[in-house]
C-alpha cells in the first residue's frame, strides 16, 4: 500500500513540476498583444504578396503576347529584346510561385519559433515579396516597352 501511494504522490509531483510554466496550448504560448503583433506582420505580409498577385494575369497575358514575335521578327536586336522580356516575365511569375510555395503560415511558426523569431521571420517575408513584386513590375513595364516597340516599327513598315 505504501508504494502505490508513493507512486501515485512521484506521479502527481511530477506532472505539477513538469509542467509549471509551461504553456498548456499555443494560444498560451504567447500573449494576446504578442499574438496580435504577430498577426499583423502577417498581414503586412500577405498584403505585399496580394499586391504583387494582381501583377500575374497582365504578365502571362503579355508574355502570350510576345511569344509569337519570336518566329516572326527579322530584326535580331528586336528577336533578343523579346527574348529578354519573356524570360523576365518567366522568371519573375516563377520567383512568386517559389515564394508562394514556401511563404510562412502564422500556425506553423508559433508552433516551433518565439515571438522575436517570427516577426523577423514575417518582416524579412514581407521584404522578399516586396522585392518579388517590384521585379514583377519592372519586368511588366520592360515587356510592354519592348511590344509597343515592335508595334510602332511594324506600322512604320
């Protein structure tokens, strides 16, 4: 009898050692402000991802518009400059779908990081989408250039 009540007491003792002061969810794991902090960076996060979305469409749609050219131009300067845009825009729409693969969830990261680890984490996010999304934007306006380009010597023809 006395080593069952022995073994229940170690058990109750350890079990209220083992787990003072730690988090019993991850909602505990971090304090409302925290999370809200947290929650926030995530926002400014994805608000640069959708900024950047928006760019798609008109991309693939210029790309489909320039890709007939490279059969069809003479010029060599003009078959490299639509060359070039094509793999910019390529290159560009594939740097979104790699970041949009990896991009960080909120769930997963308050899961294994602290609180300073994931707002890094979400700043230096929010930082690479935004340069994803301004490359986005300058390899659009090159391919426009380069088509209305192709356009305003094709009506001087």
């Amino acid at each position: 009898m006395r080593i069952y009540i022995l073994s229940i007491t170690l058990a109750l003792f350890t079990t209220a050692c083992g787990s003072e002061g730690q988090p019993q969810g991850k909602e505990e794991k971090f304090t409302t402000e925290q999370q809200a902090t947290q929650q926030e960076a995530f926002k400014k996060m994805m608000d640069e991802h959708d900024v950047a979305m928006e760019k798609i469409i008109e991309m693939n749609r210029l790309a489909r518009s320039l890709k007939p050219y490279l059969d069809s131009l003479d010029d060599k300067r003009q078959l490299e400059a639509v060359n070039l845009a094509i793999t910019r825009l390529e290159t560009a729409d594939e740097a979104m779908m790699q970041w949009m693969a990896n991009s960080p969830k909120l769930g997963k990261l308050r899961d294994t990081l602290q609180h300073e680890q994931i707002i890094t984490l979400l700043v230096n996010e929010e930082k690479s989408i935004n340069k994803i999304g301004e490359d986005m934007a300058s390899s659009l306006e090159n391919g426009k250039a380069v088509l209305a380009g192709i356009q305003e010597t094709q009506k001087e023809d």
